[in-house]
C-alpha cells in the first residue's frame, strides 16, 4: 500500500498499477456496535456555589385553617370599688288643711337616714277648688338635709296644702355629717321661717299654721 497524490495528472506515476486497488481515506464506514459501558470514574469535585436567583412570584393565598376549640374560662374578677353614685331615693311628705283669711302654713321638712335633699316644693287644691294661695318660701335647708316651706292661703275658703322633699343617699364627708347630726337635734320648725312668722307655729305633722 501507499499513497499517491489524487490531484496529479491522470497517466502519470501518481495513478494505482494493475492489479491494485485505490482505497479512499475519507469514506465513512456503517456505525459499529454499541461496545461496553465503562466503569464509574471517580467523583469529581465540588464546583462552587452559583448566584442567587431572583425572587420568585408570591404565591396564591392559602386557605383559612379550621377554627380551633374554645378556650378555658379565665378567673372571675375581683370586685371593683364601691361606686359613688346616689341610691336610696325617697320622697317625705306633710300635709295640712289651711283655713281662710291669710292662713299661713311653714316648716321643714327632714331627709331620713342623713340623706340629702335633691329637689322639694309645695301642691295644693287650690287650682280645682278656684281658691287663691301663695308660695312664700321654698327652698333647701343650708346642709343639704331637708326642705324649708312656706305658704299662704288668700282666699274666703280652705285649702288642703302639702310640702314634699326628694331625698337620696349622697356621698358626704365626716365634717359634714357630724354638722348634719348637730342641726338635726337642734332644729325647730320655725328655725328657717321669717321673723314675723315665728313665735305663731304649731307642728302639723312637719308643718306649722299661723
């Protein structure tokens, strides 16, 4: 075997002799047979670590968890202070029948219990019977406790005449309530009423006439 040069001139010394063959070097042959797979080669190293991706898109929300079981009951309270708002109400009342000609009715009239006095004042019948009366007085005692009132009838006939006084129980100092006592015992129906008036009263179930 051995090589000539394809691109000589046709005739020359570069051309296969009798009896040879010429083999081209460039022609591909069939696929062989698939040969062996070959042993596991060692494990190579470790590259190094790549760059972080970017953050993915946020995902759908989840669905709402069952609601989980009741918990214990907690321990009660303790009790707050007491609160300093009035209670008690009550309303104390005296009535009379006061004659005609200038009849005069006064007096005062106490809370119980050393309430105090929040509001009071004078009803009559003399409005139904067309009879003529007049407040002359009408107002708290000094401390609080009780209602002074004063009334006149006018008129040719008599009128039936009530002093009230609205009470509840009020927060109060010491001080206070040992003046309160004091007054109380020391009071007379006649203690608030005008100078001309004094010396001219009977009690009347709380009331006096003149």
């Amino acid at each position: 075997m051995f090589l000539i040069d394809a691109n000589a001139t046709a005739g020359g010394s570069q051309e296969c002799k009798k009896g040879e063959a010429a083999l081209d070097w460039n022609q591909q042959g069939p696929q062989g047979a698939t040969g062996p797979q070959g042993a596991t080669g060692t494990q190579g190293a470790t590259g190094q670590q790549g760059a972080t991706g970017p953050q993915g898109a946020t995902g759908a929300d989840g669905a709402n968890g069952a609601t989980g079981p009741q918990g214990a009951t907690g321990p009660q309270g303790e009790t707050g202070p007491q609160g300093s708002g009035v209670s008690g109400y009550v309303v104390v009342s005296a009535s009379l029948d006061l004659n005609n000609n200038s009849s005069l009715a006064f007096g005062t009239l106490l809370c119980p219990g050393g309430k105090k006095a929040v509001g009071g004042g004078w009803d009559n019948n003399a409005a139904s019977a067309g009879l003529n009366v007049f407040v002359s007085k009408s107002s708290p005692t000094s401390d609080g406790t009780g209602w002074i009132g004063a009334i006149q009838n006018n008129s040719a006939g008599t009128v039936h005449v009530m002093l009230s006084v609205a009470c509840i129980n009020a927060p109060e100092s010491a001080a206070s309530a040992a003046q309160f006592a004091r007054n109380r015992h020391s009071r007379s129906c006649t203690s608030a009423v005008p100078a001309e008036l004094r010396g001219r009263s009977r009690a009347v179930r709380g009331l006096g006439t003149g």
